[in-house]
C-alpha cells in the first residue's frame, strides 16, 4: 500500500523507517556510486531528511519498504536550488511547485512499484493543490519515467549518457494518471482511499507542508 509519512512521524514507522533508508544506501551508494553518506546503522541521509519533508512510501506486505520519494515545498530549502542552480536560468520558488527526491526502489521491488510511487505524487498534486513537481534525475531514470507514462520536461542538463543529469518539472494530467494506474496496478479508486485515510475524505488543498 502507499503510505504519506512526514519526517516527524517516522519514528511511529521503525521497520518502515529504517529498511526506507538502508534500501537509500543500498541505492544510491552501492549500486549507483553516488557521493552520499551512510551512517554506522547502514542509513543513507542527507540535511534535506531534516527538514520534515513528506515521504511517499510504497509499503511491502510485510511492512518493508518497497520504494519511495520525498518531498519539499520549494518555498524553502531544496536540493534543486541549493546544489543544481547551474542547471536553471533561476531559482524555482512558488507555493505551486514541490520539489520531489530521493526516488528510491527496493533492490528486489517488482514492476509495479515505481508506477504505484508516481501514482501517489499524482495524489499529492491533487489533494494539495500543487501545479509541478520539480526534480533532479539522472539518464537510468528517463526510461523508467517513459514506461510509467510520467515523463518530465526538461529545464536543464549537463553530462553527456550514462553520467547526464537533468532538471525536470512535472506537470498533473488525468489521462496520464489513468495510464500510471494501469501501470501500477491499483485502481485510481484505491490509490485515492489511501490517500484519504491519511488526510481524510474532506482533506483541503495546502500550498505547504505543514510542520
């Protein structure tokens, strides 16, 4: 199931929690040899993970994590600004963009998770009335984005194959949701009851995270 965790509430999640950030390290640092940090319990996590940042969480049966994204308004602090400002003509600030990283898949995560992740940032953009999702990716991302039927536009790149990376901003659209839905699996009607349960029914658009 999906689950929208904030980073004050994980501790409420442990099993979640921590498989979420040994599953990070296990990305990002074994597979992808990226520059990040883990620490000695095996967690990869960076200054953004303090900031209280909305997680969506793909939770396994047995309550490990399958895959998951983090998300901030880009009102305050974000990776984009911060880290990539040479990939943008200026910085993105609007309470109508959310910044979205750290997209991350269990090593042994099965087709439907990284549709069943977008789907959930479709449930986001909707219940809090955001217009874009602005984020960093690398090239393995883009046909992983082109089989969920979610593909960004392109504000900026720099790197040239497997070492490009690239700015995009992601837009909602209902026929694409309906496409990542099949993709993943899971009736838009369910996608949404999860949602509710976590905001209720009656849930009113925000233009921020609350703290």
């Amino acid at each position: 199931m999906l689950r929208y965790i904030y980073g004050d509430e994980l501790i409420d999640y442990p099993k979640l929690r921590d498989s979420m950030f040994r599953d990070r390290a296990s990305q990002f640092k074994d597979r992808l040899n990226w520059d990040v940090c883990v620490d000695p319990d095996g967690f990869e996590k960076d200054e953004y993970d303090a900031l209280n940042p909305l997680y969506v969480i793909w939770e396994l049966p047995d309550g490990m994590h399958g895959g998951s994204m983090r998300f901030l308004p880009t009102t305050g602090r974000t990776m984009v600004n911060e880290h990539f400002a040479d990939l943008l003509e200026g910085p993105i600030c609007s309470p109508l963009i959310w910044e979205c990283t750290r997209f991350c898949l269990n090593r042994d995560a099965s087709a439907h998770a990284a549709a069943a992740l977008m789907l959930g940032g479709g449930e986001i953009m909707q219940g809090f009335g955001i217009a874009h999702f602005a984020g960093v990716f690398d090239a393995r991302m883009v046909r992983i984005y082109r089989m969920t039927g979610s593909s960004p536009e392109i504000l900026g790149s720099s790197g040239e194959g497997k070492a490009k990376i690239s700015v995009g901003l992601w837009s909602f659209e209902e026929a694409a949701q309906a496409r990542v839905a099949e993709r993943a699996g899971i009736l838009p009607q369910q996608s949404a009851e999860w949602f509710e349960q976590r905001f209720g029914p009656s849930f009113p658009m925000k233009t921020a995270i609350n703290g």
